[in-house]
C-alpha cells in the first residue's frame, strides 16, 4: 500500500519509515512541499498527516487542499497527533480525517489501523469492480435494446414497401445509424438491382455478383458480405473493435438480411401480379382494338349500303313519278317524303361518327390504366 507520511520532525519520519517500509511503499515530507504537487508524484492510498507543523500551515490546512481538489477523494487521512482530546478528534474529523493516532505512536495500533484500511480499500475496488461490470452490462442491455429496436422499426417500416429505390433508401439508413455504410443487389424476377446507382464501384459490383454464389456472411478486413438467394450486402466501414460488440452487429444484419428476404418476396410477388396484370390488360386492348376496328369497318359498309338505298331509291321514285301519273300535290308529297327519309339517314349516319369518338375514348382511358 502506498503511504505518504507528512511531519516536520525529521526523527518522527524515520522511525515512521523504519516501522512501515518492510510491508508498505512508503514517501516522507516535512510539510514545506506543496502537499498537491506530493500528492501527484507519490498517488498515495493513505496519508499520515501531523497535526501541527513548523512551516506557518496546520495538517489540516494540508488536508483541506487535497479534499478541495476533488482528485485524492478515495485516499485516507490518518492524522497523527500529540493532541489527544476529544475536540482535536472531532476538529480532525470535521477536515476530512477517517481516523486519528496519538503521539507518541504506537505502532502495534498504527498497523492495525492501516490493516483495516487496506480492507477498506479492497472492498472500494470490489465495489468499484463490481460497478463498472453492472455498468457495462446496463449498457450493452440498453445499446441490445436499442439495436433490437432499430430491426423492429426497419420491418414495420417497410411492411408497404414494393420498389426497390425506396427499400434500398430505408437498408442505407440503418446502416448509416449503426455507424456504417452499404452497398446492395437486390435479385427479382431474374434480374440484378445493385445499389447506389450513382456511385458504386466497379470493384464493388464485382464483389456482389460474387455474393451470388458465395457462403451467407464473408469478411474482408473492416468489411463484411451478407448473402442470401434474393439479396447481398456489402457492409462498410465497421469500426467496432470489441469483439463482443462485433458478433453482436454481425447477428443483428443478418437479421436485417433475414427481413429484406422476406421484403424481396413480397415485391416479387407484386411484381409478379403487377406482369400478369399488363399482360391482361395488353390482351384487352388487342381484342378490343380489334372489335372496334370491326365495328368501325361494319359501320363504314353500313353507311355505304344505306347511302347507296337512299341515292337509289330517291333516282327510282324520280324516274317512276312520269309514268304513275301523279298530280302535282301528289309529286310534292313524295318527294318530301323521300327527302324526309335522307335527313332520318344523315342522322342516323351521324350517330355512327358518335359511336367512333366514344370507342376512342375507352381506348384511352385503357391506357391511361397502364
């Protein structure tokens, strides 16, 4: 244990020293030097301190400097003094002393004194010890939680996502906040996404192709490769140098791994919907494009024959109205009546040129569902 004896009496200090250097690492002082600058040098566990000394300051003078400094709080001050009344004791007390000898020391008692204190200090540093373990797994509890729910944020966060742009986004942010950064391929429907398209690397790229056919979690120095059948992941920049913590981040993204999977189902399954879907559409509109190009044709003809009736019967009742012998009230009435019949077919053609505009429109608006 190391010990720092502080007395003006050059005697006193050798025989302090004597009596305790065999089991302890002890320092003296007269009191003159400053008592930090002693306190730095020697990092002492235990100061004996005298009471009254010869240079102008007090012991307690001395010991009021070291609790001010708020750096020695875990060092024990035995005053040692030939002051022995019970308000010495408690003026002691009141400047920081843990405990107090008299003068003329008895070092049977002294030696008893530092035992206790040496248990003192040895269940501090269990205490200490202990601390610091339940201080540190308090923090790797809350820094598993919060890992934990940055999987849980990043799975519901994505239950609506079906583009690749938008799920590469939501992967290059989590990465971002576990301190890291990404690159991706993502595999659908026979095809390859790698992501950023922007700025990935042409090494980069090669590495992921590599993914499709290698183990599920590769290194590379700093680096890690997460592969599965719909999706790898190139993970950049991992910093982590505890071991611990290391595993830890490579479990949580082969979880993320796990959950892009699934995302990847899901997309190819609306991709997949999405194919069969405009394939129905695209055969709608070859059938329909080819009905109405049928019934425009049977229009047309139509509005030929009756064009053709019309013209035909309007020359024959011309040229029949000499021999019927009608009067002249007679004729007038039937040609009114035939020019009454034109306009009832101008209409009626009309009508056909209305039937066109309206399949044009449904035309459109078929495409306007692509």
């Amino acid at each position: 244990m190391k010990i720092l004896s502080v007395d003006d009496n050059p005697q006193n200090r050798n025989i302090m020293e004597i009596a305790l250097s065999k089991q302890h690492d002890i320092a003296s002082s007269d009191g003159t030097e400053p008592i930090l600058a002693l306190m730095e040098q020697h990092q002492p566990q235990v100061v004996l301190m005298d009471i009254l000394l010869s240079n102008g300051l007090t012991g307690y003078d001395l010991v009021e400097q070291i609790k001010q400094s708020g750096e020695y709080d875990d060092c024990e001050i035995i005053f040692i003094s030939a002051l022995t009344s019970s308000e010495d004791k408690l003026t002691a007390y009141g400047y920081g002393g843990d405990d107090y000898v008299a003068k003329p020391v008895d070092f049977k008692e002294l030696n008893e004194k530092l035992k206790r204190v040496e248990l003192r200090i040895t269940e501090r540093n269990n205490l200490k010890e202990m601390y610091d373990v339940a201080s540190t797994t308090a923090f790797t509890s809350m820094q598993q939680a919060s890992e934990l729910g940055e999987l849980v944020s990043f799975f519901t966060d994505n239950l609506d996502v079906t583009d690749l742009d938008t799920l590469f986004a939501n992967v290059q942010q989590y990465f971002t906040n576990a301190g890291a950064s990404c690159c991706v391929e993502f595999r659908v429907a026979d095809q390859y996404h790698q992501f950023p398209k922007q700025t990935i690397s042409e090494l980069e790229k090669e590495i992921l192709e590599l993914g499709r056919r290698a183990k599920r979690i590769v290194p590379f120095s700093s680096n890690l490769l997460f592969n599965a059948p719909a999706c790898s992941i190139l993970v950049k920049g991992i910093n982590a140098k505890d071991e611990g913590l290391l595993g830890r981040l490579r479990d949580n993204f082969a979880i993320l791994l796990t959950i892009i999977e699934s995302r990847m189902e899901f997309i190819e399954q609306q991709l997949e919907k999405a194919t069969i879907r405009q394939q129905a559409l695209n055969t709608l509109k070859s059938q329909l494009a080819d009905d109405f190009s049928t019934i425009k044709k049977l229009c047309s003809e139509q509005d030929k024959q009756v064009k053709i009736l019309v013209n035909d019967l309007s020359q024959a009742i011309q040229s029949k109205m000499i021999t019927l012998g009608l009067d002249e009230e007679q004729e007038s009435e039937l040609v009114g009546l035939v020019d009454e019949t034109k306009e009832i077919v101008e209409e009626t053609l009309v009508l056909s040129f209305t039937l066109e505009e309206k399949l044009q429109a449904i035309t459109k608006r078929l495409k306007a569902v692509e």
